[in-house]
C-alpha cells in the first residue's frame, strides 16, 4: 500500500478493545504507517498498548481512507500477532476487514474500518 508522504492525516478506522476496561479503549489509525507497541517501551508508537505479552514494536498497520484500507503485518514480535485466531506470518502483510479480531500477544482488539 503506497501512500504519498505529503498525503493528509486522514481517519481510515480505529481499533477497539475492552479489555481491562468496561467503557472500552479506542485508538483512531490514520492513513499511512500506524506502529503498535507496547506503552512507553520505545519512541515512535501510534498506539501503545499497556499490556506485558504486546512486543515494544509488535505491528504495523498500513491505512488508506476514502474507501477505507487497512493492511496488518508483524515485523517479528515475540508473541506472535493473530488475526481472526490465525497467527500472522512475520514481514507478510494482510488485509483486514471490519470486525475483524487482532490479537497482539495476548491482547485482544476489534478492527473498525470507517
């Protein structure tokens, strides 16, 4: 997925979870990279996940709106990345749906395509 670097910082979707938290967490993915990680573990992350199985760089999501595109790929986290229960392959990018489930590590979240 190719994104021009002086595209706009569009909204393309978020990712849900409610996970140790009954009103939910959200984190909005922007066109372009969207790194998840682990909170405070290194600088650059998108979306920090406060959870000790989540990799300090554990994946990347790729967004393009208008029509919303979300591509997921694991770079090589420790405990894996899973979509719909399947575990993702290391460096192979996948196409994500809405609704669909990723899990990082043992944390689950909800994919929301806008």
């Amino acid at each position: 997925m190719a994104i021009a670097a002086d595209a706009p910082r569009t909204l393309a979707g978020f990712l849900v979870s409610f996970e140790g938290n009954d009103r939910g967490t959200f984190w909005p993915l922007y066109q372009g990279k969207n790194v998840v990680g682990r909170k405070a573990a290194i600088d650059g992350l998108d979306i920090e996940i406060d959870h000790p199985t989540t990799s300090s760089r554990h994946a990347v999501i790729h967004a393009a709106a208008r029509p919303g595109s979300l591509k997921l790929e694991d770079p090589g986290s420790t405990n894996g990345t899973y979509l719909n229960e399947e575990k993702v392959a290391k460096g192979m990018p996948v196409e994500l749906r809405d609704g669909d489930t990723l899990r990082f590590g043992g944390y689950t979240t909800t994919v929301k395509v806008v």
